[in-house]
C-alpha cells in the first residue's frame, strides 16, 4: 500500500535530515518508527503526508508511492483525500471549540463532512468518553483526552492510513495503554493501517506487526514485532533490559560505553 524508496529530506536547501530512508506499510498492518529524539521519524511522517512545504523541507532524492502512484509530488490537501491522515505530535486542537466542533473538522475532508453525524455515533463506539464530553470545550480536556479526540478527529476522515506521531507523549502509564487498545481497536475493526511513531518501544512493539529501527536519519534495523521484542540491542538501548531480562539500573546507564551493534 505505501512504500517508501530511498528518499532524502533536506531543510531550507541545506540540512540533509533522511539519508536513503526505505520501508513500507502493507495493507491492514501497524507498523512502527522507533528510535531516539532527531533520528528523523517525525520527518518521516511529515514527508509521506505532505507537511514538510510547510516547514522549508523537500524530499530531494527517492519517491514515495500510495498504492502504486507517486504522492511527494502532491500537496497535504490532495493526500489527504488520498487516505493518508497523520495525527500530529503534541496534539494541536481548536482550544476554543468543543470536542465535537472539533471532530467535524475532521470530516470536512471526507465528502465535505456530509456524513459526520452517522460517522460521529461510529466514532463515539470506540471513544465512548468523548460522546459524555462532547459539548465540553476542548481546551479544558486532559491530556489523555485531547489524545482520544485528535484520534477521534483522524478517524472521522475515514483514513485508510493513519500516521500516529508519539500518541503516548506526556500521558501516564495508564492511558497510554487505553489510547495504543484503541488503536489496536480502529486497526483490527476498520481496518485501517497505521503508521506508529513512538519513543514507547515496549508499547509500539506490543501492537506493531512490524518494525523499523531509525538512528540519524536511516533505517539500520527491522523485523517483525515480536522479533524485535526479543532482540538484544533493542532490549538494551530501547527496553532498558539486560541480557538476563532483568531491568538495568540507571548507573550501569549512565556508564555503558558500547556502541550499539547496528552502528559499529
């Protein structure tokens, strides 16, 4: 359904950010981006849903395909309309609209919303906490909840991609576990793929079919979840796990001095 070849993302003509970046995303399947803060994951996702105009960067080598036709060429409106939504990171909401003026905005790029009511009590069956806040105005909503909403919000745009850019960032241990069910929820029952990015690695494994390890800006590891669950390296630099399985202490962090296998 999606691939992405090769590609290379520059900033204002000079920050080379992607060096050869290559993956893809079949039909139906959760895929995740893991790796740490500037490997280039959110660049990724800004790439494949046309954001990257909007902040000076281009995609200057490589293409990306949906579904067989080239789409980096295209604006974030016509991607859009495509099937490729991307929830963005820190959750941007209309702070002084409700929670459903909120969610019609998401349907307006789906047949200029004329089906919102039917596709909102659809919505509310995978979020029920949003049909009890609906009149409530988002700004004054948790985190956890803008959370739910600006997923709430993608899905009323009837997606057949769904780019999630760290959903679990600033949310406690608790309501990560309920929004990345919900997803799961939306994947298995929509059927609609996702595209996870997320610094959670034992969350995004637990729901991934498959994985890519990104690390200054290129792709250097990947397999299946479960696979990944069990190597080593990701164990080590992402689990925070020894190789007994046993949690490390933030000491024999602070000290570890080996390079991780996939760099060396």
């Amino acid at each position: 359904m999606l691939q992405i070849n090769n590609i290379e993302v520059i900033y204002n003509s000079v920050i080379l950010v992607l060096r050869g970046v290559s993956f893809q995303v079949e039909d139906g399947k959760v895929v995740t981006l893991l790796g740490p803060n500037g490997a280039g994951k959110s660049t990724t996702l800004k790439a494949i849903s046309g954001l990257l105009k909007s902040e000076l960067g281009e995609v200057t080598r490589g293409n990306i395909l949906w579904n067989g036709d080239r789409v980096d060429t295209l604006t974030g409106e016509d991607i859009v309309r495509k099937g490729i939504i991307q929830v963005i990171e820190g959750r941007p909401i209309f702070t002084h609209l409700t929670v459903e003026e909120n969610l019609q905005l998401g349907s307006m790029s789906y047949h200029g919303g004329r089906y919102f009511k039917q596709d909102l009590e659809r919505v509310f069956d995978y979020l029920p906490r949003m049909k009890d806040l609906r009149k409530r105005t988002a700004g004054y909503l948790s985190g956890g909840e803008q959370q739910m909403m600006v997923i709430g919000r993608a899905l009323l745009g009837h997606p057949q991609l769904m780019m999630l850019d760290e959903p679990s960032l600033g949310l406690a241990p608790m309501l990560v576990a309920e929004i990345f069910e919900i997803v799961r929820e939306i994947n298995q029952k929509e059927k609609v793929s996702v595209l996870l990015v997320e610094q959670n690695a034992r969350a995004a494994l637990g729901l991934a079919d498959y994985g890519y390890v990104m690390e200054e800006g290129r792709i250097v590891l990947d397999g299946p979840g479960a696979q990944l669950r069990e190597n080593e390296d990701i164990k080590e630099f992402y689990l925070g796990l020894n190789t007994s399985g046993e949690r490390k202490s933030y000491r024999d962090v602070k000290h570890y001095k080996r390079r991780k296998r996939w760099l060396g």
